[in-house]
C-alpha cells in the first residue's frame, strides 16, 4: 500500500512539474502558448486513458444467463418462458403453438399470463419488459 501512495505521489509530482515547466515555458516566449495548451491536453488524455484502464473494469460484464431472480419472483413456468422466447423472435400464435406442440388457445392464455405478470398490455411490451428485466438472454 504504501508502495501504491509513493507511485501516485511520484506520479503527481512529475505532472505538476511538466505544467509549470509548460507554464514557464510559454511565459518566457520558449514555446508557443498553443503548443502548451496541446501538451497539456495531451497530458490529461494520457492520464485519462491510464485511469480508465486502472480502475474501469475490463469489457462488458459477464452473461450470467437468465434473472433467475426475476423469474422466481414473477413465478414465470417454464412453458411461458419458452411462450416469451417465441414471441421474442416474432412467431406468431400459430407458429408458437405448432412448434411447442399446443392449441392456439393455450398460446393465447400463457400470452395473458405473461402480460399480467409483467404488467404489460401488449406481446411486444411483454418482450420488451423481459429483456430489460433480463429474463430474455
């Protein structure tokens, strides 16, 4: 830990120097004040670029699957969530019922169900709100 503060405190010092050398350096006409201002931006596009990497963490975060959570709260059964994929890839109440081996009617309920739960008045919202819930992976 301590080595980390020394590191930081170096690393601080150096860029208050290199902004007073800077600033002296414009003041006694040694370099152009626009050239300053472009080391200085570049200074603190360096240093942004090093904290990013530092402490943002590296690439998007991990799919871990399903909301399982949300599912469990919701109390979604496995066959509405196969309903809501369907409906996530725009099958049609024919198409679901024919691929998962059911009438249109039980289609149309799990539809229902799902929208009740979700507390959507539309297929579509029913969609978009399992994707934002995250139960749509």
């Amino acid at each position: 830990m301590l080595r980390t503060a020394f590191l930081y405190g170096l690393i601080l010092a150096v860029a208050g120097f290199v902004v007073v050398w800077i600033e002296a350096s414009t003041s006694f006409g040694l370099i152009a004040p626009q050239f300053g201002l472009i080391a200085l931006a570049a200074g603190f596009l360096a240093l942004g670029i090093w904290a990013g990497r530092r402490f943002l963490p590296a690439g998007p975060p991990a799919d871990d699957g399903p909301n399982l959570a949300a599912i469990s709260t919701l109390g979604l059964s496995p066959r509405e969530i196969e309903v809501l994929s369907a409906l996530a890839i725009g099958q049609s109440n024919k198409e679901i019922a024919r691929q998962l081996d059911i009438s249109p009617n039980t289609v149309k309920a799990h539809v229902g169900s799902l929208c009740r739960k979700l507390e959507v008045s539309r297929r579509g919202e029913a969609v978009s709100a399992a994707r934002k819930l995250r139960i749509l992976v």
